[in-house]
C-alpha cells in the first residue's frame, strides 16, 4: 500500500499514527505530560515521515500533541 510522506506541519496524520502506536497506553492527561524530546523521539520514527529534527520546534509539537489528545477523545467516547 502507497503511503503519502508526512510532514512536520501534518498534525492531524502524525496525531493518528501516535495513536495507532500507543492507543490505550496514554490518556489524556498523560499525553499532556509527555517530554517534547520524547515526542521528538516518537514522530521521527513514524514510517513515511519526512521531517527533520532540525525542522521541529516547539510550536509543531504542541500542535502535534493536541491534535493526539483530540484523536484519543475522538476514539474513546
């Protein structure tokens, strides 16, 4: 199966694919919690993902987190 690339900018594709990882293993306060070098970590390992770690900055990965938060709302109601 094709996948597009992702990028630094595609909260809402990286937000499912964190969740498709980790599902139940973090809820919402926890997601909240989590270390941006972490997250950092996390997003750059995703499959297809085409940022860099020079590219990120602390505004993409607040986007990144809500948008996680949204997706796990989305999913647990």
């Amino acid at each position: 199966m094709f996948e597009l690339p992702i990028y630094w900018s595609d909260y809402e594709d990286i937000a499912m694919k964190l969740y498709e990882r980790f599902g139940y293993d973090f809820n919402e306060s926890k997601i909240y919690r989590i270390r941006f070098t972490e997250l950092l970590e996390w997003v750059l390992e995703i499959p297809h993902f085409k940022g860099t770690r020079e590219e990120s900055n602390e505004g993409h990965l607040e986007m990144i987190q809500a948008q996680w938060v949204y997706e796990w709302r989305d999913n647990n109601r």
